[in-house]
C-alpha cells in the first residue's frame, strides 16, 4: 500500500518491484535503530525498531 504496488503473496516479482527502495528502507531503519540507542530505550521497548536493517544491508551488499 505504501509502495503503491499491488502486493500478493508469494509474488515472485517483488524484489524487483521493491529494490529501488531497499537503501532508503535501510537508511530510515537504521537512524530509528540508533535514535532509540540514544534516547535509551531498552529493546524490549523500542517499538517500532529492530536490528534487521543490518541483515538488509549484508543481503543487498551479496545481491549487488
């Protein structure tokens, strides 16, 4: 909905459709991740954060 892309499951295409966004995902993840570390909050309360940006970042280095 927020890609404007019609999203169904399992569709094979959707790496293709997506990648263009993957740095910027990654980028916005990430300045989240370390706000939170900043600010303090214990991971069990930083909601929305997550570390995943980081497997992202390995993936699309392989990928490219």
């Amino acid at each position: 909905k927020n890609c404007n892309i019609d999203y169904f499951k399992n569709n094979k295409e959707i790496y293709k459709i997506i990648k263009d966004k993957t740095k910027m995902a990654i980028s916005h993840s990430k300045y989240q991740h370390q706000k939170m570390k900043k600010d303090g909050v214990p991971p069990n309360k930083a909601n929305p954060c997550n570390t995943l940006y980081e497997l992202a970042e390995f993936l699309h280095k392989r990928i490219l």
